[in-house]
C-alpha cells in the first residue's frame, strides 16, 4: 500500500513530460466525472464511500483526481507563500466570444475541434486566455472556480527554475559552480560534480529511474522519502527529500542530454535555500508573490521535516497564474515595477540547446528546448511554457500579447495524452486573437527605425510600447520614456512625455529629442502592408517603427 500511496503523490505532485503513462479502460467523460456530481467529500462527514485520504492508495487515482487536485491543502501538510497587502490588480475584461468556436487539427490528425470542444476533451478544470493584458476567454468546471486554488504539479518546477535565475541574474547564484560547492551533503551523489546550470536545465546524467511502470524504479522510493505519512515500522530508507538526494548516484556525463527528473527540482530548491537563506516559498512570495498583485496567498506542500516540494508542490488561482504570465510576457514588469529583471526573462524566452533537448525522444516537440525549466517551443511567435502533470500549462505568446493558463484533471498524467488538442489550440487562438486585433498598437514593443526621413543612428535602442490602458513607454534613445496616449480608428492622441535625465553622446542625444519633440504632434496612424507603424504628424513629419 506504501507504494501506491507514494505514486499517487508522485502522480499527483509531479509529472510534466512524457514519462508517465497511465493505462485506463473507459475512464469517463469529463460530464460523467464531475466530482460535485459524484458526491466526493460531500456532507459533514460525507458518506463513508465518499470520504478521501491522503493514506488512500488511490486519492489521486481517476476520478478522484478530479477532487484532490483543488484540495492539497486538506489532504497534506503546506506553507503559505503570502500574497502581501498591497491589493489585487484588476485584470480588465473585453470577453470574445467567437473564441470559443476557433477550429484546429489536433495533432497526428484526426476531425477538426473547436476551443470550446478540446475544453471538454482535456478534462479542463479552467482556461483563461489574456490579450493585451485583458481577459477574452474565462471558463471553469470540475472543482474549479475563480476563487479555487488548484494544483500546479510541474508548473512548480518552472517557479524553481525562474528564482534560480533571478539569483544567477543578481550574482546570489554562481549558474558555473559546481552543486557540491553549495551543498557538500550532495558530494558522494551524482549532483556533486554537476553545475548549477546543469540542474537549471535539467541536463543531469543520473542512476535514477522514473519508470513508472516499474515498481522497484527509483521514483518511488523518491515518494516514499518525501511524503508526510508516518513511515511504517522497520523503515530505514530515507524521510525527506534532502536525504533522498543524497543517495542517488551518476550515470553517463553531465551536459549531453534533457532528462525531465522532478529531482533536479528538488536538487534546485535545495541550492536555491543556501544561496539565499530562505526557502523557496518564502522567496517566491517575497520577489514575486506578493508584488503581483495577486488574489490569494498560493502554498507549496511540504515533506515531513517542513521542505516546500519545489518540484511539483505549488497551488494558486488560475488567474493569479495568468497574472504571472503577464508578468513575464511584459519583461517582468506587472503594474509599472520591475519585478523580474528583464534579461532573466529574455534568457529563458530564448530557450536552451535543441540538440540536447531532442535526444530526450519528445515525438510530439520537434524543435523544442529547454531552459531553467521552462519549455521553449521554438516557434515563430516564440511561445514558451510552463508544463505538468494532468494538463497544467502556463502558455506564453510574445508575438500574439497572449498568455493562457489552464489548470486540468486529465485521467493520463504524462502531457503526451493532452498535446495534441492543446497544442494545436493555443496556436489556433493565438491566430485568431491577432487577426481581430482591436488594439493593434498594443504588444510587444516598437523599435523605431525612422525620424523624419532621416534614419535612426546604427544600434541606437529608440522604442516605444503601448498597453491597453493607455500608458505609453520605451526608450527614446538614452532615456526612458512614459507617457499616455488615446487612439480611435487612426487618430491617436500621446500626451507629453517624460523622460529620465541621463547624458549620453551629442548625436544621440540630437536623435532622442527629435523623437521626444515630435511624439506629442503626432494625430494619426497607420499599421502598413509590411506591418510598418508609422505616426503621423499634421504637417506631415512621420515616425516609423517596426516589431
């Protein structure tokens, strides 16, 4: 029975590539399994058929799942991550729709579905699209609700992976150091001699098996090591995750090849902790959490001796989720602050080494890589991802302005069973999204290439980046920018503009107040063939920018 409790919780917590594969015979449509309607937990007490334990073989199993996952916090010991005091940061609606009737090709074919049909197909507790930064798509079943924290599973991982950057970023993290430099308990394993970027990226060559059909593999006893339950009697293996780490060993090279081991998580949190002097939730909730403006404090679970699972132990909202996706979608910034630095955001966005990703074997994500465990699709918008067990995805569109989030119960955990009427999906979204754009200055940032006819020096960074609610910012050349603007049909308005007071080179200096002086005589523009902006002045003076 201890070994089903531990893969239950390795099902449950776990799990965001291919590796788990459940078999399941009719397992029920996502209608016949709604866990209201089966009663699960219902009444004070429920029915003694009803009732779901943590010491229950088959808590996470199907459909139990679809409870369980939006109630961790009454099964198993956690630790708030706070959301601070500062208030909730409204996210605007401008609801579409049509969206839900958006068509794709799942993938390796098959009968075309719509956004609304893979809802269903994928066992979705709740999918949130943004657009802009608004809200245009907002849908919720199973256990779900706005105001339901639910399990992130692996999404953790890619929380993990962005601290440990933030850290590399401000020199707290040493990426070249070895592990064992760090943490000298690990020198007799096989993350001693690893880097810290080598953990990051999960490129680990490690004597450890997460074959889950295997009942002797390593993964268990990994479950065994990190659940909360009393160990039964004449136990002698290890009780926290920090033990299990110590005991595994190296297999092959580091470097050569992607592994999805939850275990590098694991191991990153642990290094995470002694470079900072607090553990992961603490300092999720300090950098990010709390400065989000988030509606609800999120939680991590916990093992028997109070260690966050960093590999797959986080809950929130779906839109608290969705507001972490802005954040990164807009550099790091959320409500005008930096919170991440933006380079930590540019370096996970552009991925990692395809070559070493492709010899993992993910059939269904060719061209892929991964960096600081987030999955990087290496498309032509650059979409990348944070990815889990049952479905959880926070997708990530910079070409699009499209962030979409979504919590699942999926009877299979392994992400293979959901790609392929998900990914296809969110491309097909994001398609639609840009072709009934009703803010087409809204986005990614405009590099200025032109100032009244003139060009713009060589390698000189002149941008400007307009939000939904009227804000204006960027770079006049030396200077940070912000301003406002109202645009209707063509006509645009932009209110004068400041900007910092930093010196630099004559010749910049020229071209930023040719840009700032012509700014607030700009009346109206134009979005070309090309997909040229071109802001036009009344006496005709232009300024031209391009993504």
């Amino acid at each position: 029975m201890k070994r089903m409790i531990g893969m239950a919780l390795v099902a449950a917590l776990g799990c965001s590539g291919a590796a788990l594969a459940q078999e399941l015979d009719a397992p029920g449509s996502a209608q016949a399994t709604d866990p209201a309607d089966l009663g699960w937990m219902q009444g004070f007490p429920a029915p003694v058929d009803k009732v779901i334990r943590l010491s229950d073989p088959d808590y996470f199993a199907f459909p139990k799942l679809r409870w369980s996952v939006c109630n961790f916090r009454q099964l198993m010991p956690t630790v708030a991550v706070d959301n601070g005091i500062d208030g909730v940061r409204v996210l605007p609606e401008a609801i579409k729709p049509a969206l839900g009737g958006v068509t794709f090709t799942p993938l390796g074919g098959g009968d075309v579905m719509t956004w609304d049909a893979a809802f269903d197909a994928n066992y979705t507790d709740g999918v949130i699209v943004l657009h802009h930064g608004r809200v245009v798509y907002e849908r919720y079943d199973g256990c779900l609700s706005k105001n339901t924290l639910h399990g992130a599973m692996a999404v953790t991982q890619s929380l993990t992976g962005l601290l440990a950057e933030m850290l590399v970023a401000e020199g707290t993290l040493d990426d070249t150091a070895r592990v064992v430099d760090l943490i000298p308990e690990l020198e007799s394993s096989g993350f001693g001699d690893a880097t810290v970027r080598q953990v990051m990226d999960m490129t680990t060559a490690l004597d450890y098996s997460e074959e889950y059909s295997d009942p002797d593999a390593d993964v268990w006893t990994y479950a065994e090591a990190g659940s909360p339950l009393p160990k039964p009697e004449g136990y002698e293996g290890p009780r926290s995750y920090f033990e299990f780490l110590q005991t595994v060993q190296k297999n092959g090279e580091h470097g050569e090849a992607f592994g999805d081991r939850m275990i590098n998580a694991d191991t990153l949190g642990w290094l995470i902790a002694r470079a900072s002097g607090t553990s992961v939730s603490d300092l999720l909730s300090d950098r990010i959490w709390s400065r989000l403006g988030t509606q609800r404090e999120a939680f991590y679970t916990l093992d028997s001796i109070g260690t966050p699972f960093a590999g797959g132990g986080f809950s929130a909202t779906l839109r608290d989720m969705a507001r972490l996706g802005q954040m990164m979608l807009e550099g790091g910034r959320a409500g005008g602050e930096q919170i991440v630095p933006e380079g930590v955001v540019t370096a996970i966005a552009q991925g990692g080494d395809k070559d070493v990703f492709a010899r993992a074997g993910y059939d269904l994500l060719p061209g892929w890589s991964y960096r600081s465990m987030w999955w990087v699709s290496g498309d032509d918008h650059g979409a990348y991802a944070a990815r889990g067990a049952h479905g959880q995805t926070l997708w990530i569109d910079p070409v699009a302005d499209m962030v979409i989030a979504r919590f699942g119960s999926h009877p299979v955990a392994a992400n293979t069973a959901s790609d392929p009427a998900s990914l296809p999906a969110y491309r097909a979204v994001a398609q639609y999204l840009m072709a009934n754009d009703d803010l087409p200055l809204v986005g990614r940032d405009w590099r200025i290439e032109d100032v009244e006819g003139m060009g713009v020096i060589d390698y000189s960074q002149a941008t400007l980046r307009f939000t939904a609610d009227g804000s204006l910012s960027g770079s006049a050349t030396c200077n940070r920018l912000i301003g406002s603007y109202e645009a209707e049909d063509d006509a645009i308005t932009i209110a004068p503009v400041g900007v910092t007071m930093m010196a630099c080179p004559e010749a910049l200096m020229l071209q930023e107040q040719r840009i700032l002086d012509l700014l607030p005589k700009i009346e109206r523009f134009i979005i070309d063939e090309t997909g040229a902006l071109i802001l036009i002045a009344a006496d005709g003076r232009t300024i031209a920018a391009r993504r």
